[in-house]
C-alpha cells in the first residue's frame, strides 16, 4: 500500500493570514481540501499534520478517513510526527505540502511509477529560470552554479518507506525530506515538475494557481451601509466591529447592533447578489435576534461560499463621534477577519465634523465595501 503525509501544520508567516494557511480558502475549498483531493485518488492511507489548536477543525474539514496529528515546529518534525502514523504495511510514502495545493493526480501516480520501477526517493523538479548565486554572510557572491543543472524542487515527494523512516531518525532539520535522504548517501531521482505545483507563499500567489484553477476569476464589488441610535439603556454593551467596548453605550437594534459588521454582510450580499440584511437575518428570523455581528458574519460567508463566490477583500469606515478606534484597530480586523475565514478587511474610522449622519452624537453608522470573485 501507499501512505501521504501531507504537511499542513505551518502557520503561514509569510503569507500573514489570521489563520493558518492550509486553511486559506481557494474558490470554495481551502488551500489543504484541494491537496487532499488531488492525492487522494493514489493512495490509500492519508496523513495530516495539522497546527496545534486546530485538529479538530481541521478533522471536521477533512472526514473520518483522513488521519490528523498534531504537527511539530518544523516542518521536518511534523513529517516525522505523521510518519509515526503511517501505516506500518506502507512499502511507499509520499510526503507533500498542503501549500502546493494544485500539485496534480497525475504527478503523484509519476513519482509512484518512478518508485514502482525500482527508484528509492522521487522528487518533482523544475528547470531553474533566474540566476542562483551563492553568497557569503558579507552579501558579496561566492560562486555561481551553472543553471542548467540547477532544478527548483517540489512536492509530492516520494520515497521507499524503510528508507524515510530511516531519514527521518536522526531528528535531522531540512526543507524538504529529499535532502535527508540524499544526506544519507541513497540516490535520489528527480522527474519533471509542473507549473501548477508551486507552493502558495504570499497572497500573490494565490491569484497566480486562480489561473491554474482554470476558473478566470469574475470579480464583483459592493456597499453596505449600516446606523443604530445610542440606547436609552445604560446597560446595553456596546459591540462594535466584532469587539465588545465595556467602556461605552451601545447601540439599539435587532441583533447586537455592530453597524461594521452589518455593512459589511450587505457589502458582501451586495457583491454577490444574495440579497441583504434584512432578507437574510431580518426581524422575521427570530433566530438571529441578539445575534452577534461575528455570527453574521460567519453565516453571511457561508451563503455567498455556496453561491460560488470568494472574498478579496473588505473595507469598513466606522462614522461616529465615540468610540475612539485607533488604539484597538489591529484587535477589530483580527475578529472581523477571523470571522471571514481569514479575509482580509481594512478598518478606518473618521467623524462628520458635527453635522448629519452620526455628526450629533444620537449612534454610530459605517460603510463597507466588500471585492469578490467567482
Ligand atoms: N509545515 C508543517 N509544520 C511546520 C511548518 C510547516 O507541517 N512546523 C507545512 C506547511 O503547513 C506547508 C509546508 O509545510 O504546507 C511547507 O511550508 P511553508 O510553505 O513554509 O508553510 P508555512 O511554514 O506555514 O509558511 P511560513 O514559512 O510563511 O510561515
Ligand atoms: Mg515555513
């Protein structure tokens, strides 16, 4: 039989996402269920290493017949850990990153045929495009290999499994599994890569496997605009762009009256045709009364999910005399983007110079526009 372990434990640094990046959305699945996907029809046991804290996400994410551990600090420690799950009848392991999402079926079953024909370690490569210098801790270059023989590598990655296990004993440290093996003195073969398996990084490339998705992306806008009046009622809290301000009055309304959050769920319905606010949570659903804005939020992804679409991005402006926001913006878009699925959502804030709107200090309002694609 053949195992994956596909390593999905990262936290995305680079990519500066509120959550982790196997969990990054990619049209209507994250970054992690389109790996899956594509590997899982060359193998028989799958293995994923999930960051600490969400194994059981990521459980509920992937079904009963996915193994999920909890990964390591490094990326080689949490191979090692799914390692310890595989399958002691594996004769051939593949080790893939979640984060080359679009890596293809095809490229699997070539790395197993390559292993299948008596290679012990198979790896997807491609030809080098830039220059590759080495250079010294002085930033002065050292040498310059000769491109020709230089190959970007990628994942899957394949092996024989006595001998990853064996790799993988020394609790040695590298970028990918090929290096430990080659470390250990046994050959290893590349074969050619594919454009589509480059490892999502930054937001950037993201928009680059959209292309490879084959999906020419349809982008859409829309505005939102929410107001509620300070409460008569001392003791309302005030919640406002998915934070609670224990300082302040709150606001009356419905829900919990978070006016950022509201426009932002009719930007979103705006965009993507879905109705609005009130359609979707008004007064005839008792069931939304109270709710809170993150909860709105949650449900309003799931609907626009379903009718296909995916955010780029939001924008609110906050418009009101009180509460001061600065000091707590980077708090207000962690929720509001955790709510989101780790969109991103830019926050500003300004007042009316004491006229209209929320210009006489009676409530807060905001505007929100949200950018979508198909
Ligand atoms: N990975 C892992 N365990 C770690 C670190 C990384 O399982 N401790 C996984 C990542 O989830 C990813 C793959 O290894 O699928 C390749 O790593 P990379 O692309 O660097 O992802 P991150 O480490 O999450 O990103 P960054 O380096 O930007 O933080
Ligand atoms: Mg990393």
């Amino acid at each position: 039989m053949i195992a994956a372990i596909i390593a999905a434990a990262g936290s995305g640094e680079r990519f500066k996402a509120k959550i982790p990046k196997a969990l990054i959305h990619l049209g209507d699945k994250t970054l992690l269920e389109h790996a899956i996907a594509r590997i899982a029809p060359a193998v028989q046991q799958i293995i994923v290493t999930a960051p600490a804290g969400y194994e059981e996400q990521i459980k509920s994410i992937v079904g009963d017949d996915i193994v999920v551990v909890t990964g390591g600090a490094t990326r080689s420690e949490s191979v090692r850990l799914g390692l310890a799950a595989v399958d002691s009848a594996a004769k051939f392991i593949l080790v893939h990153d979640a984060a080359r999402s679009l890596a293809s079926t095809d490229l699997a079953q070539s790395i197993i045929a390559s292993l299948q024909s008596g290679e012990v370690a198979v790896i997807p490569g491609l030809a080098e495009v830039d220059t590759v210098n080495v250079i010294g801790s002085d930033g002065y270059v050292l040498s310059t290999p000769n491109r020709a023989t230089l190959r970007t590598i990628q994942t899957p990655q394949g092996f024989q499994a006595a001998i990853l296990r064996e790799a993988h004993k020394q609790s040695g440290e590298a970028t990918d599994d090929a290096t430990l093996v080659s470390q250990l003195g046994h050959k290893v073969k590349v074969i050619t890569g594919e454009e589509s398996a480059l490892k999502i990084t930054t937001p950037a490339d993201l928009a680059i496997v959209m292309t490879f998705l084959g999906t020419a992306s349809q982008f859409r806008t829309g505005v939102g605009v929410d107001a509620h009046a300070f409460s008569e009622d001392k003791n309302r809290q005030l919640w406002l762009a998915g934070i609670n301000w224990s300082d302040e009055i709150g606001v009356d309304g419905h829900s919990d009256g978070d006016v950022a959050a509201h426009a932002i769920c009719d930007a979103l319905f705006a965009a993507t045709s879905t109705g609005d606010l009130g359609s979707n949570f008004g007064t005839s659903r008792p069931e939304y009364a109270g709710a809170s804005g993150s909860s709105l939020l949650a449900e309003t992804l799931k609907i626009i999910t379903s009718a296909g679409f995916s955010i780029s991005n939001v924008t609110v402006q906050i418009i009101g005399n009180r509460p001061r926001i600065g000091a707590r913006r980077p708090e207000a878009i962690e929720a509001l983007s955790r709510a989101l699925g780790g969109a991103p959502v830019s926050i500003s804030a300004t007042t009316t110079d004491g006229m209209g709107l929320t210009g006489e200090g009676k409530g807060i309002a905001a505007i929100a526009t949200a950018l979508v694609f198909k």
